[in-house]
C-alpha cells in the first residue's frame, strides 16, 4: 500500500509517499480502505515537531523524530477486514474515525471499533473526513466544556475555519445565538452557516463593543484573556481551543496563561482539547446531527492523495475556510 512517510520533523517536503506493508487487523481492530482524510493543526503540529516545548509531554511526538510515521488524524472510508473481537461493523461498511495515532495519510489503516462510527448516510468519503478532529473539537467546546444553554450568546473568534465554522453550527443547534469573528472575505461564509452577527476583525473589536457574552470560544487565540473578559458576562465561559502558532511554546503559552488567570476571576477558563476524548460516541452524536441537517462540514479545498504535501502547506497558511480535504 501507498502512504506518505515521516521520518523526521520539517517542512511539508519531508512527507515522502512510500510503498509500506498493508496492516492486519488484531484484536477488536477494523482495516479500513481510507478513501479520504482531512488536515489538522494537529498534523502540521506533528510534522513540524512544534512548539518545542510540546516534544516533552505530547506522546505522539518524540524529542528529536517523530514517533509517528504516518500522519492523519481524520479519515473517512470502507470497511475491508475485521480482527477476530470485532463485533460491531463488517466489510463494506462506510465508517469513519478521529485516529488518535495517526494512519489517515495511508491507503489503509487498522482503527480500534472504538474510534469508528458509521458514516453519516447524506455526506460523501469527503465531506465524512472532514468532520472527526474539528467537529469534535467543537462539540466539546460548546456542550461539554461551555456547557450552553438555550436562549445563550455564543461569540466564535475564528469562525471561518475548521472548528469555528463547526461551533458556530453547533451553538445554534443547541438553541444560543451566535456571533462570529472572522475576516472581511468571510463575512458572508459565517453567515451563511447560521450567525445572527458576523464580527469583521479588521474594522471592529469585539472586547470593546460593549456586548457580553455567555460563552466565548477562542480558537483565533488574537485577543488576550483579560481583553477576552470585556466581552463575557461575569459568570461567563471562555473555552481555550487555538492561539497564534509558535516554534518554542505557542500556542500552549496562550493557553496556559488564561488558565492560570482562572482562580482570580469570576468566569470560568477551560481548555478543549479533543485528544482524550471517546471519539466514538462523540462521532455517533455529530452523526446524527449531521443527518438531521443541523450542521454540515464546510471544504475550502479538496486535494488528491499525490498532492497531500500541498494540502498540508495551505491549512497550515492559516487561511483556509473551512477543512482542507485530501481524497486517497
């Protein structure tokens, strides 16, 4: 089988497509034909090795190579053969996965049957790879760790890209109204997937409009905690998902600051982080969210399986709006 190799930390360049052995599915795995993926932060975090300071602690990172050798944390395909425990899909199955040890930049990957879930039954291989790390993310974000609330005020800083445009969706499913903070060209992007507001950033300060808000999800990470609290009400939430990258310790310096504010103030600070999580069961409920037509992925650009060093290199230009899509 064809995958894109990693070898050692660098540029997009050091993705090299190499033919490797196709895995067996053991114990309770699923061998999936991957037939699309998506790109992360979290993979161009890990092709990079960056910030430094996350090489200590992250366990998908090694201190001087990496200890994945092939990236991709999203993937969406067919189920090909089942390990002798497997029980819960057969072959044939249109699944798809959050793959917390990567494979999704391979042709097939062996995936646990707890990190798979049908693919929803309206969405292409595509548009499936594009939900699992952001979708997640997301979810996370605004029910578990924001904890909204019908009737809520939700502002999104970030709301063109991967998550935001998915926690703009979902705080409106959840029945909060929603503001969204993105640039002048997608404007009309966030309020088509639902914004009652849409914040330009370069003409207005969200911190100095005056307006409070329940819950303020920060993926943009361009405005400090306590500019942040001039927009949130004294009980409100900030919920730390992204900042401004870096090679030593952003974005991780972002958040630590915030939460070490946390204790001397009134709002509650959290972080989201969707490594950890139960991605199934988080899978099963955007599933059927997505089926009910409350949310959908939104794809900026789709690239063919030849072309991933490209893909990696325009999500990680920070422009993208919406998911960057990889078919395999």
């Amino acid at each position: 089988m064809k995958a894109f190799v990693l070898r050692s930390y660098g540029s997009p360049d050091v993705l090299e497509m190499q033919d490797v052995a196709k895995p067996v599915p053991a114990g309770d795995e699923v061998l999936v034909r991957v037939r699309a993926s998506s790109v992360n932060p979290w993979d161009w975090h890990g092709l990079r090795g960056q910030p430094y300071a996350a090489r200590l602690i992250a366990a998908e990172l090694g201190l001087r190579r990496p200890k994945l050798s092939v990236l991709g944390c999203d993937m969406a395909g067919q189920v090909e053969a089942t390990g002798p425990e497997a029980c819960d899909f057969r072959p044939g199955d249109d699944v798809f996965a959050l793959l917390l040890h990567g494979g999704g930049f391979g042709e097939y990957v062996c995936v646990p049957e707890g990190l798979l879930a049908p693919k929803p039954s309206n969405l292409s291989y595509e548009q499936a790879a594009a939900v699992p790390m952001a979708a997640i993310t997301a979810l996370l974000a605004v029910r578990e760790r924001g904890r909204v609330q019908p009737g809520q005020k939700v502002l999104v800083n970030g709301a063109s890209g991967g998550v935001g445009t998915f926690a703009v969706q979902l705080a409106r499913a959840f029945g909060a109204a929603v503001a969204g903070v993105c640039g002048p060209r997608n404007v009309g992007l966030v309020r088509s997937i639902g914004a009652d507001e849409v914040i330009d950033y370069a003409s207005e300060d969200f911190t100095r409009q005056g307006k409070r808000y329940d819950l303020l999800l920060d993926i943009a990470g361009s405005r400090g905690p306590l500019a942040c609290r001039r927009a949130m009400t004294p009980r409100g939430t900030f919920a730390i998902i992204g900042g401004p990258a870096g090679r030593w310790l952003q974005p991780a310096g972002h958040a630590f600051s915030a939460l070490a504010m946390g204790p001397l103030v009134s709002q509650r600070i959290v972080m989201v982080n969707a490594v950890g999580c139960k991605p199934k069961q988080n899978l099963v409920t955007l599933a059927g969210l997505i089926e009910e037509g409350k949310i959908t992925p939104v794809i900026d650009r789709c690239y063919p399986f030849t072309e991933i060093a490209e893909a990696v290199r325009h999500s990680e230009a920070g422009h993208a709006r919406g998911k960057v899509v990889v078919t395999v």
